[in-house]
C-alpha cells in the first residue's frame, strides 16, 4: 500500500485541552496504539500557547511559586502509576515529616487540628478532648456519633447534612466547612456527599458510625504498615515543581500531537462522512473519527450551541465557584511567630479574605532560599465571592493585612503574585451522580464522542487521570472496532 493510502486509512483522534486530563489521555492512548499495533493519528488541540491548564510553576528569585496545584495524593494510585511509566519517581518529592500539622482559625487565634483527626472525625481521643478547638458540649456530641442512626441507604444528601446529622452543628462550622472549602472551595450545603466525599458514606453504612469505621481501618493500616515497610506520605509533589508531571507527558506524546493556539469555537458531527467536524477560530475546519473533551462541561456545552441544543443545555447545568491563588515570599525575620505545620484553613465565619493558607516552604523541600518563607494564598469560593472580585491590589492589600493579623507577619512581603481561575472549581452538587450518569446516557447515542476532566468523576489530578485513561481505552477500543479489528484487552 502506497504511503498516500496509508495516511487515507489512518485514523484521527481530537482531544480538546491539554490540561492534566487532555495530556494524560493522550499519553495513554500513544501507549495503547503502540502495544494494540492500531496506529492513529493523535491531535491535542489547546487554546492557549502552553498545556498544563491550572498546572503552572514559576521560578521567581529563588522561590519556587505554584500559581495551581502544589501536589497530588498517593493513596488513589493512578497519578503515582502514571509517574512510574514516565519514569518520574525519582523526581517525586514528600512532604516534610516534621511539618504535617494544619490548623484552624477560631476568633482571630490558630488552633492544631487535634493528632488522629480525620477531616471531621475524631480518633485519638485523648487529643480531642484536650483541644481548644471545640466547645464542651460540641465535644460531648462529637463523641455521640458512634450511637446515631444510620441515614437511608442510597439517599444522596449534602455535606453539610451529613456532618450536623453525624457531628453536630459545630463541627460542621468549625472543622467540617473550612476543610471542604480547602479541597472543593464550595458551600457544603450543596456538595453532594456521595460525589464529593464517599467514603464517609461507605463508613456509615458499613460500620454503623464513622469514627468506628476509622479506628476499625487505623488498625488495619498499621497491620500493612508493619507487613509492607515505608510508604509514601499522602501528598506528593516534585523536586521542580508540578510542571514536572506536564513536561514528562509533553515530551513521551508522538510528534506533532500537541496543537496550541488553537482555539475550538464548535462541534458538529457529519453524518454523511461518518465524522466530527471541528470548527476553530479564524475559520478553519478539522474532520476527526472521533473526539475526546477534557474541557469543563460548561465549556463543551458552548462548543454544542447550534448543533446540538439539547445536550448544550445539559452539559451547561454544572455550577463553578472562582478562586485566586496568592503567593507571597517573606523573610523569616518578618514573621516570628511562624507556626510549624502545612498551613491553615479558616470558617466562614471568620470573614476574612484568605479561604486557607499553605506555608509552601514548610510542606515541600526546595520552595524558597533559606532565610525566607514562602505562603501560598486561596481567596474566593462559596464564601468569598466579595474578595473574588477585588481587583489584583485591592485582594492583595486584604490578604496581607490578614496575614499579618493571623501571623503576626511584620512589614511587606518581597513579592507578591496573584494567579486567578475564574469558574475554575467545578461543584459536585446534591445530585451530581444522576446528572453525570444522564450525561453518560446522552453519550450512547453519539457516535465517537467521549468526555472526560473534572467536571464529571472527581476533580483532583489522580482521579483526573484514572478517568483521561479510562476514556483513552473506550478511544482505543472504538477505533479498533471501528476499523474490523479484533483486540483482546486485559
């Protein structure tokens, strides 16, 4: 066959967005080609000129900034698998051992976390009660939870039920709302539990009570510890920064994958031709076998308006919050009152212009020169849409001026840098499984087009790439049977 006749045959794949979930697809699916013997062409269309999407590192004087996510978790395997074929773990940086403690704002005064305490749960008693945190009688409830009923089997309810039911009203304000708004930067009374937080259902109706499901699963993870020997901590970064991981996928694509400044304005499938037809701005037009989108559902729902109205509107039903991330270099000398730990979080009661902090140099190695302290700065969210909006100078002023209350921060910081994602954090609200579920449905009846990111089955970079790999598969797999192939997947 004739290389001219070849190039006719080959298939070709657009994946729209080179974020962690369009490389991580396209990176998965070169390597299901390759082992399938089922080459395709692979184009992954960003809008932008750089990939990454919220992933972004800066070298700054010596500071290392992290203007998105500063790590990824190792107890969902997938990021940490990823990083092994990329041949990254000896890149791969833990958090410092010493430094793993994270407080709470009450009143104006940072209080630890107690030791044992697992995101609203207590288990090392004797800390708990020891703790300044919560009041007496909101200990007394707490310390109840073992004897409440369980909730109905397979009923979605908010977080925030979930937590008064089980908790009490305080814990919910104190401990429960701050570190929700720390991971979704939402209004806990809207997140869905069984899309945000499953785990805690799992343990109520398996146990009967979360804090015994804890103890019962502490015991068991000392047993692995002792069998298996050192493990990763939970978070995890690298030596230069998360762009590591986008640099590695970057590099290991086929040549001529990534395609960027280009933006997508819509989509449209031809039925004549069998084909996706995706139109960009300026006019020009790309005919595709099948087509992949990593962009956030409302996003993929504009590029459906004209074509498809009815799955627009669908798609255009999830709800974001806007959140700023502010890095601000210090030396230490200016702040003598520095706490040991990976940071803080603050209720919304609080009504201060930082959602939480993390003091980066005190989490990871290497994130400023010695003699200086770097922190890193959230604002916005669910509660604080008023800081959200401030321009650039006037957040920053708010910001310092709470750190300074908060820390006891004295003089100005060295620099100050402010990266904003507006409608950048997608909320899993009440329901949010049946909707993607629909979404799911409306998929069957769409030849070639598939969906993935953080829109839909979890937004953080793990579950970000576990689901980029399982759409690369149904990708692979589609291609194949498209083209009468035959394959056997394991």
């Amino acid at each position: 066959m004739e290389a001219g006749q070849r190039a006719q045959l080959l298939k070709r794949v657009a994946i729209l967005g080179a974020g962690i979930s369009g490389l991580a697809c396209a990176h998965r699916l070169a390597e299901l080609q390759k082992q399938h013997q089922n080459p395709a062409q692979i184009l992954l269309f960003e809008a932008s000129d750089r990939s990454g999407g919220n992933i972004q590192t800066e070298s700054r004087d010596g500071f290392l900034l992290e203007r998105g996510p500063d790590s990824f978790i190792s107890d969902k395997p997938w990021a940490l698998d990823l990083c092994r074929r990329l041949n990254l773990e000896p890149e791969i940086l833990e958090t410092e051992t010493q430094n793993r403690k994270v407080f709470v704002l009450k009143k104006g005064r940072l209080f630890p976390v107690p030791e044992g305490f697992y995101m609203i749960a207590p288990t090392n008693i004797r800390s708990f009660l020891m703790t300044p945190l919560f009041s007496l009688s909101a200990k007394c409830r707490m310390m109840a939870e073992p004897w409440i009923a369980k909730g109905s089997v397979g009923l979605d309810e908010s977080v925030g039920h979930f937590i008064r039911r089980r908790f009490g009203q305080e814990a919910l304000e104190c401990v429960g709302q701050p570190m929700i708004a720390g991971v979704y930067s939402g209004d806990p009374e809207k997140l869905s539990l069984r899309s945000t937080m499953p785990r805690f259902m799992d343990m109520e109706h398996s146990h009967g009570s979360v804090i015994r499901a804890l103890r019962a699963q502490s015991k068991k993870q000392d047993a692995l510890r002792s069998a298996s020997g050192p493990r990763y901590s939970l978070f995890l970064s690298f030596k230069n920064g998360m762009v590591s991981l986008v640099s590695a996928l970057e590099k290991k694509l086929p040549p001529d994958t990534l395609k960027g400044s280009a933006r997508v304005e819509s989509v449209e499938y031809d039925a004549e031709l069998s084909k996706w037809k995706i139109c960009f701005a300026g006019g020009r037009a790309e005919l595709v076998d099948a087509l992949c989108s990593t962009l956030s559902a409302s996003a993929t729902g504009r590029l459906f308006k004209e074509s498809d109205a009815a799955f627009s509107k669908e798609l255009s039903r999830m709800n974001y919050e806007s959140v700023a991330t502010l890095n601000l270099a210090y030396p230490e000398k200016a702040l003598p009152r520095m706490l040991k730990g990976f940071g803080f979080v603050v209720p919304a009661l609080e009504r201060r212009s930082v959602m939480a902090c993390s003091f980066s140099s005190q989490k990871f190695k290497g994130r400023a020169p010695q003699g200086h302290q770097l922190l890193r700065v959230f604002a916005g969210g669910a509660f604080g849409k008023e800081f959200f909006k401030k321009s650039d100078a006037d957040l920053k002023s708010s910001v310092i001026e709470d750190l300074k209350n908060i820390l006891g921060i004295q003089g100005e910081p060295l620099f100050c840098s402010v990266s904003r994602y507006p409608d950048g954090m997608p909320q899993y609200e009440v329901g949010h499984s049946q909707w993607v579920e629909g979404i799911e449905a409306a998929l069957t009846g769409k030849k070639g087009l598939f969906l993935t990111g953080s829109s839909y089955r979890g937004s953080g970079i793990a579950d970000c790439i576990h689901e980029a790999e399982i759409q690369a598969q149904k990708l692979d797999y589609f291609l194949a049977v498209d083209m009468g192939r035959r394959m056997e997947y394991r």
